[in-house]
C-alpha cells in the first residue's frame, strides 16, 4: 500500500504508532523516515542545466529569478535537520518550462554540500563530484 507524501512524513513515532495498529514490521532509524528520500548522483549524469546552475552558483551569481539564493526552509524535512539559513535554493532551468519548473538545486553550509531534485522536494540526491 502506498500512503500520500504527506502521511509518510509524519515523523519516526507516529509512523511507529502506526505500523503497529495496522500490524506488520515496522523500522525507525535515528534520521527519521524520510532519510531513505536522499541518495546521490554523479555529477556527470545531472542534466546540462544543472551544471549551468552549479556553474552561477560557484560564481556568485546573476541568477534567472529572483528567488534564487534564498534560504531553502526544508519543510518537507527529507534533508537533514540544519538551523534555518542552512540551506539556500536556486532554479535549474527545465526547457520548454514557462515557469521555473520542478528542479532545483540545494546548497548547504558545507563545502560542495549541493543537492539536486527534480521532482520539487519529494527526493533530493547528494552530487558526488568524484565520479
């Protein structure tokens, strides 16, 4: 059975709480549930348009929109917990998008701490500049 994004982010507890009522093996890691949300990807199998955004960001800018460089909230909390201003957000321009589209890249604090979704913040995966 697959739950909306909105149950399965409920936190470690409630879904233990949950997966007991409804019977079966429940497992809760330290990080949460939504850690298993981020994994990593090559920076060469991004899309040319991410490289164009990590490109601006290294340079400090300008950037296509203007909410690009603010802060990042992760609501969502499929990214680790940091302190607000941790992490920033900036636009990857997807073609044929009137608007600015689903992708995004996401800075943390940390040196080459970026991390890419496509699918606005559902998942994000750590780019790994080694391979």
């Amino acid at each position: 059975m697959r739950f909306p994004p909105r149950i399965t982010r409920i936190g470690t507890a409630a879904a233990l709480l949950s997966g007991l009522l409804v019977g079966g093996t429940v497992t809760a890691g330290a990080s949460g549930a939504s850690a298993a949300a981020v994994g990593s990807v090559c920076y060469g199998a991004l899309p040319s348009q991410a490289h164009d955004t990590l490109d601006l960001i290294e340079q400090g800018g300008p950037y296509p929109y203007t909410q690009d460089g603010s802060v990042f909230q992760n609501r969502e909390g499929v990214l680790p917990s940091r302190t607000s201003g941790y992490y920033h957000e900036y636009t990857v321009i997807t073609p044929g998008s009137s608007t600015r589209g689903a992708r995004r890249i996401v800075t943390g604090a940390q040196t080459r701490e970026d991390y890419y979704t496509s699918d606005h913040y559902v998942s994000f995966r750590l780019v790994n500049y080694s391979c």
